[in-house]
C-alpha cells in the first residue's frame, strides 16, 4: 500500500541509530544526513527520501517497495541485497561512492546518469534496466549481468571484471578501455593475447 499525505522531517541528522527493531517512521525525508545507521534486514518501504545523505549505513537486505530516492547519496554504504527495482522509479536519482552493492538488483530500472564510484557491484542484475549516462568509475563489476541493457554513453573506463556482449545489448557511444576491452569479447569466446 502505498502511502500519501507523509510527515515531513526536514534537514535532521540521524547518527548511530538502529532501525532493524525499531523501524524507521513512515515520512517524507528532506535534507536529512543518516551517519553510521543501521537499516539492515528493515522495511523502509513507502519512505521518500530527498536530498539526503546516508553515510557509513547498513542498507542490506532492506524493503525499498514504493520507496522514493530523489537526488540521493549514499557514501561508504554497505547495500547487499537490495532489490531497487521495486523503488518508485518517479524522479529516481542517487549516486554511490565507495559502496558495496553485490547481490543488488536494477532491473527494468531507470538509472540514467547514476554516478556508481569506487564500488563494489559483483553479482548485481542490471537485465533491462536504461542505462544511460551511467558512470563506473573504478568499479568492480564481477558476474554483473547486463542483458538487453541499454548503456548508450555509459563510462566503463576504468571499471574491472565486466562481461557485457555487444550483441544483446545497446553500447552506442559508451566508453572502455584497451585494458577492460576484453569484457566486451568473452562471450565470442575469443582468446585475446
């Protein structure tokens, strides 16, 4: 169900709290900074968050059904599990920085122009998701699956381990280098010496 009408809580820090028993409320976050919080295992679904900062935060395996992340930041973060392609996908915009996201989902999700920076990103499904814009800078993209994804100007310079076929998905103007180019070669099953 989703909710309208939420309480607004606006420009707050949260620091050191643990919403894993004692939930976080159901409202509408403007400007607020979370700082080494805990939301592990947590239902934040039906929570909008805009403009916020969550630093230092345990998101793994959290509800984010109908949640909103409206020009979002999350830094040094750990989100193991998380399933955003259940978030509102209405005015969706975050931004990860020395994150770890293995195991996560982005599918049929609209992440254009998401910054993914120093991150961890093994395992995570972005199968149909539009892509575009997207930045990997220094990523690690270990067994990331990208199937009918479109990536068009997409910045894959310095991101490491990634298996993306050409032929399943749409690479137009995105960017690799001669050290990753490998990645886009794997399924020809090509030897490259």
């Amino acid at each position: 169900m989703y909710l309208m009408n939420l309480q607004l809580i606006d420009q707050q820090s949260f620091k050191n709290e643990y919403f894993t028993s004692l939930l976080l409320p159901k409202a509408e976050y403007t400007d607020c900074t979370f700082t080494h919080c805990t939301f592990e295992n947590s239902d934040i679904s039906n929570i909008n968050f805009i403009e916020c900062n969550f630093i230092d935060c345990n998101f793994s395996n959290v509800n984010v059904v109908h949640t909103s992340f409206n020009d979002v930041s999350f830094t040094d973060c750990k989100l193991l599990g998380v399933l955003f392609q259940y978030c509102n996908p209405f005015l969706l915009s975050f931004k990860f920085v020395n994150c770890i996201l293995n195991f996560s989902s982005f599918y049929q999700l609209k992440i254009n122009h998401t910054q993914f920076l120093n991150c961890k990103l093994q395992q995570v499904d972005f199968t149909e998701a539009e892509a575009k814009h997207v930045l990997f800078k220094d990523c690690d993209l270990n067994g990331s699956t990208f199937e009918r994804t479109n990536m068009q100007h997409a910045d894959f310079t310095s991101a490491i381990h990634l298996n993306i076929n050409p032929s399943t998905n749409q690479l137009k103007n995105a960017t690799f280098s001669t050290e990753n180019i490998s990645g886009l070669l794997k399924c020809f099953k090509i030897k490259i010496k």
